[in-house]
C-alpha cells in the first residue's frame, strides 16, 4: 500500500473530468496536483516533481504529446500514465513510443482500472529506484574494492620485490662448490625461502625453510628469518676477536626459534641448516621438523640423509641436533619443500617419499634435470608453495 506522500499530477483541460479524476485518487489516499494545460503541467511538474503524471494527450494544439515528451525529457523514469479519446489508435502508439508506462481510453468509466494502473505504476518505479539505488551502491562498492584490489597488488608487489631481492644469486660458485635454487609460490607472494652465504674463508651456510600457511602472512615470517640469520652471522663475526664462533647449524635453529616464538605471530617453519667446511670437506647440518628430508646423490645413487627434529617456532623447550657428514668427492645435495609431494607419484606419504630418491636419480641429481621430472615448466594451480635447492661440487 502506498502512503499519502505519493503525490500525483492530473494534467486535463476538461474541469469536470479533471476533478473527478481528482476527487476519486485523493479518495484512494494520494496527494493530487491539478493542471488545465500543458503549460501549467510543466512548470508544476518541474515545481512538485510528482511521482506520477496522468497527462490528455488530447490537449489542445497536440501539446499533450508534447507534454509527455517534455516531462520524460526532465526525468526519464518518470512513470506517465497517457490518456486520449476513444478509437484514436495512433495515439497509444505515440504515447507508448514517447516512453508513457501505460494508456488508458476515455472515458474512465472504471476508476478502479485507472487506480490499478496508478498503483502498479508507482510499484514499478520504485522497483527501478530501488534498483538503480542498488546498481548504484554496488557501483560504489566495485570502485571501492577496486582501489582496495588494486592498493593490495601494490602492496603484493612491493612485498614480492622484496622478496626477489632477499634471495641469493642462483646459480652460485664458492670455491668447490655450486648452488643453485627455485622457488614457486602458490600464491602471488611465497612461504618458502632459501639461502646461502659465506660465514668465513673456509665455511659456507645454506639453508631451506617452509613456514606455515601461506600468502603475505607466511612471506613476512621469510623476511624474520633473513634478518635474524644475517644479524646471527653479523654478531659472529663480530665477536670473531675475541672467540671462535662455531655457528653450527643446531644453535641457528635454536635461535630462530626462541626469536619466532618472543615474537607471537603463530607462524612456525620447518626447516633445515647446514655449514660445510671447505678444509675438511665435512657438513654438518641439522633438521628442524622438515619433509622430506635432504636426497644426497652420488655415483649414480640417491639416498635420504639422517635426521629429525621439532619444527621451528612452535616449542619454547625445542632442541635440536648437529649431524656430520664426509661429503663425496663429486656429489649433488637435494633440499624440498614439502610441496614437491603434491607432485610425486603415490597414494600415501610413505609412497612418496620412497619415490623421491629415484626421482632425483631421474634428474641425475641437477636443479635442470629436476625441473623436467616434475614438470615444473607446466605447473597449474598449486596447493602449496614449492622451493628447491641443488648444491654441488665436482658435478657435471
């Protein structure tokens, strides 16, 4: 039902039917506006701004066509209901044309009809106010997701160009030995990150990290670590003088995880370390929680290296364990993200963790040819982020 605000403008130069038109929709519980000539339904149309006009179309002149024609000009979506005389067909079709929601013969011996058209007519104009409020208001969210999409990129880039730039030059040659590495996010920004670096003239540290989740969140933790494993190997060095650092990789695990832990983000990394000593040909290396373990492949054969160990970040009590290793004359190192699972064959983890070593075999123990066993060029969408790290010495 509509209230007594809707206010409707009857523009009739016959005043016996004007007023009775009048008199039956003030009756009916609208506001009614009265006009004898166009003239004068103009200027109270543009005056009033009713919300619906009953306008004659036989007006003297044919101004009433022309009054339907003004009016829809002002505000194309207001509703006009036309009028005319009995067996003047062109007329509807004029009215109809020009825009009007509805015509009705004279004489308006069923008021009800006309009251039935006046009702259905304000419906559907309030139906498109509401729909274009809508479209309007969506509009106006689009826009707003649009700048909040589009300041969320710069934001992605930002953080993604940092990324890019945190990371180690690959390939790269320290004495003997040759590293080389691949990350590909799942998402636009990566929760798996590497690293490599001289500690000193005769050690080289590396290492492999996967932290938790995925998306921005998780690439900030990547940026946590490289700082605290470049102020762990500045406070090293530093201290050189006075004492030995032996900056094994059990007491950078150990540190990073006290640090992850003071700094309560609810993030946690699996993760392993190694330093290898250039005059020994030793590596010790040690695991934080990480699948799957190193593949150590030389001589033509793959083998997973020992180790376990709690995840990074999430035990305050977490210790962890050094292991050594006589590094083989020629041989290739093999560091994985988890993700790298999602793309070995098998039904269960065991499954795939025994079919990693052959794959690696497969790849004859190269970053390359472990590009081209998995598929790496032609990835689709990914559920997990995937990182690789090849090291090497004395490997074709």
């Amino acid at each position: 039902m509509h209230t007594i605000s809707a206010k409707l403008l009857v523009v009739d130069d016959n005043d016996g039917v004007r007023a009775h038109l009048a008199a039956y929709l003030e009756d009916a519980g609208f506001c009614v506006l009265q006009a004898a000539s166009a003239l004068r339904g103009l200027q109270l149309f543009e005056l009033e701004q009713p919300d619906l006009v009953i306008c004659d179309l036989g007006l003297p002149q044919q101004s009433g066509k022309e009054l339907v024609r003004r009016i829809l000009e002002c505000d194309g979506d207001a509703p006009v209901i036309a009028t005319s005389d009995a067996g003047v067909v062109s007329d509807a079709v004029e009215a109809l044309r020009l825009g009007a929601v509805d015509y009705l013969v004279k004489p308006l011996d069923d008021l009800a009809m006309l009251e039935h058209s006046v009702r259905r007519a304000l419906d559907r104009a309030r139906l498109r106010q509401e729909n274009r409020r809508y479209r309007e208001r969506l509009e106006a969210a689009n826009r707003e997701l649009q700048a909040s999409l589009s300041l969320l990129q710069e934001d992605q880039d930002a953080g993604r160009h940092v990324q890019m730039n945190m990371l180690p030059v690959t390939p790269w040659q320290a004495g003997e030995f040759r590293f080389a590495h691949q990350i590909i996010p799942s998402l636009y920004l990566s929760g798996d990150f590497v690293d490599y670096f001289r500690v000193d003239e005769r050690r080289i540290a590396f290492y492999l990290a996967d932290v938790s989740g995925h998306g921005a969140s998780s690439a900030f933790v990547t940026v946590l670590l490289k700082f605290m494993t470049t102020r762990l190997l500045y406070e090293s060095r530093r201290n050189r003088q006075r004492t030995l650092p032996e900056f094994r990789p059990s007491d950078v695990l150990a540190h990073i995880n006290r640090g992850l832990i003071n700094c309560k983000l609810g993030k946690h990394v699996t993760m392993l370390g190694g330093v290898i000593d250039e005059t020994t040909g030793t590596m010790t290396y040690s695991i934080g929680g990480h699948l799957p373990l190193p593949v150590l492949y030389s001589e033509g054969q793959a083998r997973y290296l020992e180790g376990r160990g709690l995840p990074v970040g999430l035990f305050e009590d977490a210790s962890y364990e050094d292991h050594e290793l006589q590094l083989p004359e020629a041989f290739s190192l093999t560091l994985l993200s988890d993700g790298i699972l999602d793309l070995l064959p098998g039904e269960t983890l065991k499954d795939k963790e025994a079919a990693l070593p052959q794959c690696v075999c497969e790849a004859g123990g190269s970053l390359d040819g472990l590009r081209r066993v998995f598929g790496l060029a032609n990835l689709g969408e990914m559920p997990d982020d995937i990182a690789l790290l090849v090291l090497s010495r004395n490997f074709a």
